[in-house]
C-alpha cells in the first residue's frame, strides 16, 4: 500500500459506476465493443480527451428517451412540459454548480469550442476594430487560439500571446507588459490541457479589469476537477464541456454575466431563441435561450446535469487531491525512468495530466506500443500545436488522470513506457 | 497481443534504426518533400533515372517521423531500385503493408503510405502532370 491510502474517496466503488472500465482491449478496432480477441486490461488514461459516463449518468440520458422525450418550449402537451422543465433546470444545476446568478447566465452549447465562438463572433466580430488588441497565451488550446486569430484578422485586432517561461507558468512581467488600454479581452485557458500548468487567472483577471478588459476563462481542463466559483475567479466569461467530466459529448457551458450576455447579439439565428417574428423584422427570447437557436442538445443537456451532480456528490476538491495525487505520483516514477522528458511544472503543482516524450521514441510509436499494453493515452500535438514549436517537438504523449483511476494504472503506464523504451533500446 | 506489438517486429525497427539510402541525392532527376502535420512527420525523397528517363537508378530519402513512416520509407528506397516511374505510380496501399509485412492499425496507415505518397507526387511533378507547388500532405 501506501499511496493508495491517500485517496480521497472510496476509488474501487467509483469504479463499479463506469462498467466500461471493466473491458479488455486488443482485438480488432475497426469494430467498436469488445469481442473475444480483446485479451488486455483496459489502463484508460485519455480522461483530458474525454471522461468516461457513469450508471447515473446513462440513465438519466435514457430515462429521458424512455420516458419523457419531446421537443422544449413548443408543446403544450405533457412530454413537451417535462422535456422543458427538465432541460431548464439542467441550466440551473449548472449555475448553482459553478456559482451564477441563474440560469440566466448559462448558456447551453455543443462544447468549449463552441463556447468559444459564440462570445467570439457575438461579441469580438461587432466590438474589436485595428485599434484593439486581444491577449492570450502561448499555451492556448486552438479552440481559443484559431478563433481569436481569425477573428483578428476579420476585425484588425492584434492578438497577443502571454510567453511562458522554462518552467511551463506564465511570465506574469510579459502579462503586464501585453495586457494594456487598448486589450478589449483576455482570453486565458485556467488548466493547460497539455503542461497541466493551473494558471492564476483571478491575478490576471484583476489586471484585465484594471485596463476594463473582459476576462474570458476557457476552465475545459479546470471545472471537471476543482472548485470553481466564477464570483471568486472574478471572469466575464467562462467555458467547459461535459464530457470532460463523467457528461455525454455534444454538450458545454457558456457562463457569461448577465448584463454582458444582454447585450449582445445573438450569433446564430432560427427557432427557439425568438420572441415574436414579422417578415420585416424579429425580436430576441430571453436569456439564456436568446443564444440557443434551434432545438438543443436536450437528453445531453439532461445528462449534463446529471454528471454535475455525480462529480458534485464526490466532491470537487476531493476529485482535486486524487488527480494531483496521481500526477504527483505519475510525474515522480517517470522521471526516475530516466530518458522521459515531461512538459510543464512540478507535479505537485499541476493540473491531473502528464506530457512527455521517451528519448528515440516518437510519440505516436509511444503510444502505439502503450495501447498494445492496453493503455490508452493521448498522442500528439493536444491542440497546441504552437506549443508543441516552442517546446521544440512534433508531438508527445499525455497520461490524465480521473475519479476512477488508480495508483496501479499507473503503474502499468510506467511499465508500458519501459518496455517501449526497452525495444527502440 | 494485439496489432501494436505485431507493427513493432524485428524489420520495422531494424530499418527504423538504421535506414537504407538515407540522405540526399547529389542531382537528382526529382526531389519532393511532402509531410503528415496531425504527427509532424516529414520525408524528402531524391530519385535519379536511368537514360530512359523511366528507370529508377537510384533513390535517397531523409526526413523525420515515427518508425513506421521512416522504415516505410527505407524499404521502400530499396524496392524502388529498378523499377519504372509507372510502376512506382500503381504502387498502392496494399503494396506498402504487403512490404512491411505487418498488419497496421487503421490510426498509423497515413504513417506507413507517407514515404510512397511523396514519390509518387515527386515522379508525377516530373512528369508535368501535376503542378510543383502542389503540395503533399497527408492528413490523419
């Protein structure tokens, strides 16, 4: 034993809640499932990707396909009303959860990236002009990166990056220098989904806002395994997704202050978000549903909900010290390896995910030879790629931790790693 | 095990470790770099034909990218010699994996066909039927 007894929660009965942890690998992966050839234990280390659904989050996704499924906001008729009252309390389950208002200020989208767009198209594409700028950082994931470059170049706005320093942290002297009068918005990812750096955005917030900057969070990596209070974090706007945290794909979270998200404009158009149509003009819903034209994602939207309240019930700084836990860990026994260079700061001041390569391993070797030991991780360039140029490389490997993991998969990682090491040797 | 450790056999990595016709070619007939951006791999591939302006005479490659692209590529540099440009155009995928001799996962097959690809295009610019600013990236 030993580290084992630090977890925070009872791991092994989490795990009874994901029974697809519970698969083998290695036969055939043109066909999906498990068949008779699968002959590995599954080691699922890819949770930065996407995290796997409990028993209470499928059922809630089936239970509204089984017993209630109907379209929102258009019948009278009692599915539309259950659908309804469903859907629209998801949005307030997720406010309570990350600390809004209301629902008012949680707009429902396909996922961060979407997020992303939304306040970049609805907000940057009608405010930002040649004489603004926007400030990011060098360790964008491209969901923020790409967007507010080409919005940049729609709009004449220079977009900035924030350099980060040999450690993997932000240069904070570069953050000061870059964030100016003329920033309109700071556009800051919380957790690096690739260096695990956890940045200080309620410091950086405060400065934005001191040049009257917006502050817009991308929290992907962040809301699924700490704490967060947008009130306390001090942002404007905020994004996640909810497969990243025990939800379905194909549904995120856009937090946004309500007189902010009032006046803008909406950035898609169609049913649902309106009030009252003529052929000459249209007026807008109310929010949040001004910003969600068409039918939404509703069973994922439901599921949403659900998956905040398992994560809820574990306890999101339980969640916290068992993914540092095992990145502390992880970090640890690959550096004593030898040959493994790991991006990003110290494991015990990172978010739940390693990078690395293996001195004459490629990436995707690595993660080849690691999937044939049934580990499943992340290969290449995790969405930064300018990252990736600054770090000097093409692509690594990247092992995230969740709930349900273990000291021993771990373990088996390192394994995985040696023996990949054992035969470029 | 399943088919990672079936693409990792003693061949791969011999010709991963120690690549045949490595380098660049002194004046070669054609030369085309193509790359993989969703894994960084690049390949530059110089052949040389004989009088007939069909046989391949000789062929050098180079380049960066995982074992399976750079011993694709050096067993390939091998199998080109003496072939004829039209050869070398009805060499398909099947035709790759047949000479690695290993079944490669659906994810890794842009990794193993990257190094025929750029020769192909190369052999192709050569012969006018493709535009030389074309560009050969594979994407997967």
């Amino acid at each position: 034993m030993g580290v084992q007894e630090q977890y925070p929660f009872d791991v092994e009965s989490i795990r009874d809640d994901f029974p697809i942890l519970e698969r083998s690998v290695g036969g055939d992966p043109t066909t999906p499932g498990a068949d008779e050839a699968d002959d590995t234990d599954l080691v699922y280390l890819d949770n930065a990707a996407t995290t796997h659904t409990p028993e209470p989050v499928v059922e809630a996704i089936s239970d509204y396909y089984r017993s209630y499924n109907s379209n929102v906001h258009r019948g009278i008729h009692q599915l539309s009303q259950e659908a309804s009252v469903a859907y629209e309390e998801a949005h307030d389950r997720v406010a309570e959860f990350i600390g809004a208002e209301g629902r008012e200020e949680v707009i429902f989208t396909k996922n961060t990236t979407e997020a992303m767009n939304l306040i970049a198209y609805a907000w940057g594409l009608n405010e930002l002009g040649p004489e603004d700028n926007v400030v990011l950082s060098e360790m964008e994931h491209h969901a923020s990166l790409v967007t507010w470059q080409q919005i940049g170049k729609k709009t004449g706005a220079d977009v900035r990056f924030i350099e980060v320093t040999g450690d993997g942290t932000l240069d904070m002297a570069d953050a000061d220098a870059k964030i100016d009068d003329d920033t309109e918005m700071l556009s800051l990812v919380h957790v690096s989904n690739t260096l695990g750096t956890v940045n200080p955005i309620a410091d950086l917030a405060a400065l934005a806002h001191e040049h009257d900057a917006f502050v817009f969070a991308d929290a992907a990596q962040s809301v699924p395994n700490r704490p967060i209070d947008v009130a306390a974090l001090d942002v404007d706007f905020l994004a996640f997704s909810g497969h990243k945290m025990c939800g379905p794909t194909g549904i995120g979270a856009l937090y946004g202050r309500e007189a902010l998200l009032d006046a803008m404009e909406p950035y898609l158009y169609g049913g649902e978000m309106i009030r009252r149509v003529t052929f000459e003009d249209s007026t807008w819903e109310d929010l949040p549903w001004k910003f969600e034209a068409g039918t939404p994602s509703i069973a994922q939207g439901i599921g949403f909900a659900a998956a905040v309240e398992y994560v809820d019930d574990l306890g999101l700084d339980r969640i916290e010290a068992h993914e540092s836990l095992l990145a502390s860990y992880a970090h640890d026994r690959l550096t004593d390896l030898g040959g493994v260079e790991i991006y990003g700061p110290p494991g015990d001041e990172r978010g739940g995910l390693v990078a690395f390569n293996v001195e004459g391993v490629h990436a995707h070797d690595l993660s080849s030879i690691l999937s044939d030991h049934g580990v499943a991780v992340r290969a290449g360039d995790h969405c930064t790629q300018p990252l990736h140029d600054e770090l000097g490389v093409a692509a690594s490997v990247r092992a995230s931790f969740y709930v349900y993991n273990t000291v021993e998969e771990v373990d088996a990682l390192v394994d995985a790693v040696r023996a990949a090491r054992d035969l470029f040797a | 095990m399943g088919l990672g450790s079936d693409m990792y056999r003693q061949q791969i990595l011999d010709h991963y470790k120690n690549p045949r016709n490595h380098g660049e070619l002194e004046d070669p007939d054609f030369t085309h770099v193509g790359e993989n951006p969703s894994c960084g791999d690049t390949i530059r591939v110089d052949v040389t034909l004989n009088d007939d302006d069909e046989t391949i005479e000789s062929v050098g490659f180079s380049g960066d990218g995982c074992a399976i692209s750079m011993a694709s590529a050096s067993m390939l540099s091998e199998r080109l010699h003496g072939m004829t440009v039209d050869d070398l155009d009805e060499l398909d995928t099947d035709d790759v994996t047949e000479m690695l001799g290993v079944e490669i996962s659906p994810m890794r097959i842009k990794c193993a066909v990257l190094g025929r690809q750029v020769a192909q295009d190369g052999a192709r610019i050569h012969r006018g039927e493709i535009d030389p600013d074309d560009e050969t990236t594979l994407e997967g």
